[in-house]
C-alpha cells in the first residue's frame, strides 16, 4: 500500500501533479579560524546529493559572514567532482557585482561544468549597505544603479549581447571578440531570479527569468494585516507565469525547510524540533523590515508522509513542481546526511518525484 501523501501527488493534475525536479541550498557555514573544512564538508554534501539522485544543489550566497562569499569558485569546485546534479546560487546579490566580470565567471564554470549551473540573483541596495559603501564603492556609491537594470545587463551579457564595438585581430597575436567569452549556449535560459514581491515576481516573469521562491516573502500591502504565507506565495507564482512569455509552462521552484525526521535519532530529532520551535514565533505576524513588511514561512518537521501531507494542502507547492528545500542552518554534517537521505528516498518519492537515474 501506497502512502496517503503518494497516492494523493500522483492523482493531482496541472502545477503540482507530481515533483519533477527535487533541489536542496545550504548556506555552507564554516569555523573562522578553520574554514577550509567547511567548505570541504559542502562539497562533499553536494556530492551526496548526487549519489542520492537530487536534481539540483544550491548555495546560498553570504558576504562577510562565515558562509559561502564565493560561490561560483565553490560551483566550479563541485562542478569538478560531480558529473550529473545541476548547481545553482540562490541567490547572489547584484549589488556586490559588476555584472560583465560576474557574466564572465559564469559562463567559464558553466562550460566547465557541461552546461549544469543555474545562477540566481536579485538586486536591491547591499544588506547594511552603510557599513560597507566606503569598502565596496569607495568613489561612486551614489552612482552605482542597484535597480532592475543592473540584472538586464547580467543577463544580457550573458546571452551574447555586444559589450562594445571593437573585435578581431589586433597586432600579429591579439584577438579581441565584441562580447563575453567564453560564451555558453544555453545559459541564460538557467537564469533564476529571487523575487519575493508580487512586482518583483512579475518583473521577473516580463524578463523572461525564471522563478525562485522562497521562505521569505513581502506582502503587498493590500493583503491585510495576517496574509497566509502560502496564499501570498502562490498569486507571486501566478502574477510571474501571467507576466512571462512562456505562460504556464515558465520555471518557478519553491524553498521551504523541510526537516524529515524518518531515520533521525532522538537526539537529533530534539535538536531539529528545538530549532524549529525558536524560529516559529517570527511566522505568525508580518515582521516590519524598513518600508516594507517581512513574512517568514514556517518550518515543516516531521515524518516524510506528514511534511508530503502539509506541502499538498500548502497553496504555493501546488503552484510549482520543482523545489530547492533548505537546509537549516548551523546543523552538523551528519544532521545533513540523514535530511538528505530521507529527502531523497522517502519525501521525493511521497511526492511524486523519481531519481534522475530512473526516469
């Protein structure tokens, strides 16, 4: 017999019939004093993912913290040890980036990795943009344009739009060539955008990006005092599909925390249901972020049957069939082994989704 979650996936019909795609992000936290060893525990996380038929890895993008700064040097790191899983950021902040190199690092480690990377950013002012202006824009902070327009250019140049006029041989040895190189065919249609507006969502979709959708949202202001996370995710889902000029068929994926305790231990599931019980009491109101309101989704603990029960009744999973499920933060490598583990063998399979060696 089936389990419940399993038979309901696999009788839904339209977005959200059955998973196709199954993705996990890490933030990839490492000791200060030793952070070699945690970027090598990523990779070798990563690597797992593959072994257990996950479709995708991504790395969340952190500056001056003890996470992932780079993690394009860390994608084309893991692009040498894997062969298969796709790999993404989610997501790079553009306001730390000048967008022809960041296109140039792109392109060079999705050729390197066969055409497997999936970059996703967003735009906006740095996170404490005043404690780092001096550092990071010494001369031209009031110049810099952290708008919209500063992922055109991204996208742009990765498409192979002309960066100037000027190309071919120059002197017996140079040549020069009129737009990034290398140029990787293909690329920019893995690019990823993290919307968590609704205007943002549709900019997305009128850009013709794609999709990530995470745990964190900004409500409009129409949608009243206590809006339902879900409800709120799914019209952004909506409004980008509506906006973009692939319809229903354009990529959107989801990025809950999801934390299966299946094969956990006591000890472990404690320390699971600890941290999710200190993260809860921020999800029941809208949290006021500068001008704007901040939602945060809760986590989903428990059996794989039960978080598959709660995902099929949550209005933004039916919405897409493609995830990114976090990792939450600050656990130990073996806590992410045994998340992964029941993610891919008991989760996946409850929602539908099938390994890629199986397909």
């Amino acid at each position: 017999m089936l389990p419940r979650a399993r038979r309901r996936a696999e009788d839904f019909t339209g977005p959200g019939s059955a998973l196709k795609k199954l993705g996990f992000l890490t933030i990839g936290l490492f000791d200060p004093a030793e952070p070699a060893a945690g970027h090598e525990s990523t990779l070798r996380i990563i690597e797992l993912g593959e072994q257990l038929g996950f479709d995708s890895a991504w790395l969340r993008h952190r500056h001056l913290q003890f996470g992932i700064s780079s993690p394009v040097a860390v994608m084309a790191a893991a692009s040498q040890r894997t062969s298969r899983i796709e790999l993404g950021t989610a997501v790079t902040p553009l306001s730390w980036e000048n967008p022809l190199r960041l296109a140039e690092d792109l392109a060079t480690v999705d050729v390197l990795s066969g055409g497997r990377i999936n970059p996703g950013f967003s735009v906006g002012a740095p996170m404490h943009f005043d404690t780092v202006r001096e550092a990071l824009y010494p001369h031209t902070a009031e110049a810099e344009d952290f708008s919209h327009s500063r992922a055109e250019r991204l996208a742009g140049f990765i498409a192979g739009e002309p960066v100037r006029e000027l190309s071919g041989k120059d002197g017996v040895v140079e040549e020069f060539s009129n737009r990034v190189e290398p140029h990787s065919p293909g690329l920019r249609q893995r690019l990823w955008y993290g919307a968590g507006s609704l205007r943002s969502a549709q900019w997305a979709g009128q850009a013709g990006l794609n999709l990530l959708s995470s745990s964190v949202l900004f409500p409009d202001d129409d949608a009243g005092d206590s809006p339902d996370f879900a409800e709120v995710q799914a019209q952004q889902i909506r409004a980008f599909r509506a906006a973009h000029p692939d319809g229903g068929r354009a990529r959107a994926s989801q990025g809950l925390v999801v934390i299966p305790t299946d094969s956990a231990s006591r000890e472990q599931e404690a320390k699971y249901r600890a941290y999710v019980q200190e993260r809860t009491p921020r999800t029941g109101e809208p949290q006021q972020a500068g001008a704007k309101r901040m939602m945060f989704a809760p986590d989903v603990i428990g059996t794989s049957d039960e978080i598959a029960d709660a995902l099929l009744a949550h209005a933004g999973y039916l919405e897409v069939d493609e995830v990114a499920f976090a990792l939450p933060f600050s656990f130990a490598e073996e806590d992410y082994v045994q998340i992964l583990t029941d993610i891919a063998a008991r989760l996946g399979p409850a929602l539908g989704w099938r390994p890629r060696s199986n397909r």
